[in-house]
C-alpha cells in the first residue's frame, strides 16, 4: 500500500542585489531540469536592464549528482505530483515573504522560468500576484489552466526553431490555452535550440521595460 506523510525539509534560494538605491522591483526565477539555482541566476544577470532589480533564483527542493559530481535539482517526479505541486507553491511563497522583509522591494514582481522551472514559475505566478511572467522553452501546466488563485499577467514566451522538446505545436496549444483563460500573450521565436539566446533576452528586457513604465 502506497502512503505519504509531510516532512520538513528546507530550501535554498540565491539573491543579488542591485549597486542602485532601494527600493528594487524583484524578479524571481525558477531553474530548468539538472541545473541549480545558480545556474538561472547567472542567466538573468545577462537579461539587458536587470542591474536595476533585486534578482532571487530559487532552487528545486530536490537535488542530487551529476556524473561530474556536481549539486543540480529537480522540481518533481510524476510521483505524488499533486502533493509535490503543492508543496513548491507554498515554498515560493516562503521565499517571497523572506526576501521582501529582508530586502526593501517595490510592490513589482516579475516570475522567470526555464524549461521545467518554467512550469514553476507559471504556477508562481498564478498564485502570487505578478506584472510580469517570462517563460523560455516550457510548457504550461493544466493545473494553471483549470485555475488560478489571481489572474495571470502578462505572459513573453520563448522558443528556438531547433528545440526539439518545446516545439511549435506546443506553442501553438499554449498561447490557445491561455487565451481561454484571458492572458495576453506575446511570442518570440528566434534561431535556436533549448537555450538562451540574446533575441529572446533582449524580449525579456523590453518586457521588464514594460512592467517599470
């Protein structure tokens, strides 16, 4: 017989701080599958403009080994995945209190995620009122179409014309999906794989434009 039962467990997430004058709108992003908060931190730091907002990566609370032995993390498993989704909403939630009592932020907020953390940050944003939601090569998740706690913002998403797993039809049926439940939604499509590219980052830049104006 198949039990579960809650354990505490604890969470890393990694903040930079802006060289400018508080208060700082936040954006928050959420890693890709085998890669570490670290690993997102270091791509938001290359979005034009980000210098001026408090940058937090949160990291997937469950992590293990790469063949080079180095610490990367998962978001979920098909395993209890209801319990788990629940789980890292609240998680969120905790970081989200935790940095704005610790660092002196602007009401805005924008939520990142790449690849499975795109998933998260889709969830984030469906339950944490946002100005902004970027999304490189993911897909959103049904639970965020069947409902959402607050409206979602608006939404960039990305896709290279090589990826392979976020492909075009999955574009298609994503923004479908999300017109149905009222998002507005704009696309950037560049020449690429299942990657970060400087087409769709300088779209990540026009959008935080966008969100401060």
């Amino acid at each position: 017989m198949h039990f579960t039962i809650e354990a505490r467990t604890h969470g890393r997430y990694l903040v930079r701080v802006p060289a400018t004058a508080p208060p700082w709108p936040l954006l928050v992003g959420f890693h890709g599958y085998a890669e570490n908060a670290a690993d997102h931190l270091s791509a938001l730091t290359t979005i034009p403009g980000t210098e001026q907002w408090l940058l937090v990566a949160i990291q997937a609370l469950h992590p293990f080994y790469t063949r080079k032995e180095q610490v990367v993390a998962s978001w979920m498993t098909r395993d209890d995945r209801e319990l788990a989704i629940a789980d890292n909403i609240d998680y969120v939630g905790r970081v989200l209190e935790r940095v704005r009592q610790e660092h002196r932020t602007r009401p805005t907020l924008v939520f990142s995620g790449f690849s499975q953390g795109g998933a998260m940050a889709y969830r984030a944003a469906a339950h944490y009122r946002a100005d902004g939601l970027i999304i490189l090569a993911a897909d959103v998740p049904p639970d965020v179409i069947a409902q959402q706690r607050v409206p979602l913002p608006p939404v960039l998403i990305g896709r290279g014309v090589k990826d392979e797993w976020y492909t075009e039809a999955k574009e298609a049926a994503d923004v479908a999906a999300l017109a149905k439940i009222g998002a507005h939604v704009e696309a950037c499509v560049f020449d690429g794989a299942h990657e970060w590219t400087d087409v769709f980052r300088a779209a990540a830049a026009e959008m935080l434009r966008r969100v401060l104006r």
